[in-house]
C-alpha cells in the first residue's frame, strides 16, 4: 500500500494512503517529545483508547494509524486490497437490527 506523508511544521505530519486519501495527522506533544495519531476517520469505539497511545517518532504513530484505517475498512494493509469478513471478524451489529421491523412491515 502506498502511504505518503506531509511535514507540516515539524510537529505535525499528514498521512495520506492511496495517493491523495487524507487520513489524518500525527502530532508530537512538546511536553513528552512523543507522537500521538489524530485519525480524521470514523472506527469502532472499543478501539478509542489508541488516541491515547503515545509513539517515539512520527512514522510509529502514522504506520499505527494506517492499520487502524485498514483494520477499520478491511483493507489488506501489504496488498492495498479490500478483503471480505472471516468468521471470526466482528461486525457492527446496528446494521443487521437497523433492517429489522418487528411488526413484519
């Protein structure tokens, strides 16, 4: 998969996946001298608490943010390619309930 990244100002790098797809931006906290990802994607709440992992260097926390948006779309992260649900994948159980209408409508 072909990422890019974007200096800013030497605290903060865009990253950008697939050519010109705007992913998000990593930020280094002067305090800590650690990088933190700052995705611009929605992903599942139970992985919110990877906001507050800090990284030693920009390309840690940008290559850690690419494979939440690949775990997060099932995009195989070596090949660039879409893949399908294994039975063992979870799923957003909204979406099977959201079609449901318990009067039979």
């Amino acid at each position: 998969m072909h990422i890019k990244f974007e200096d800013v100002d030497g605290t903060q790098t865009r990253v950008y996946i697939r050519g010109n797809n705007y992913i998000g931006y990593v930020r280094m906290d002067f305090s800590s001298r650690k990088w933190k990802m700052h995705p611009k994607f929605s992903f599942s709440p139970s992985k919110q608490g990877i906001l507050y992992t800090e990284y030693y260097s920009f390309y840690e926390a940008a290559k850690a943010m690419v494979q939440l948006y690949c775990d997060t779309f099932y995009i195989n992260m070596d090949t660039g390619e879409y893949s399908s649900l294994s039975d063992t994948d979870e799923f957003n159980m909204a979406d099977v309930f959201s079609d449901w209408d318990p009067g039979g409508k």
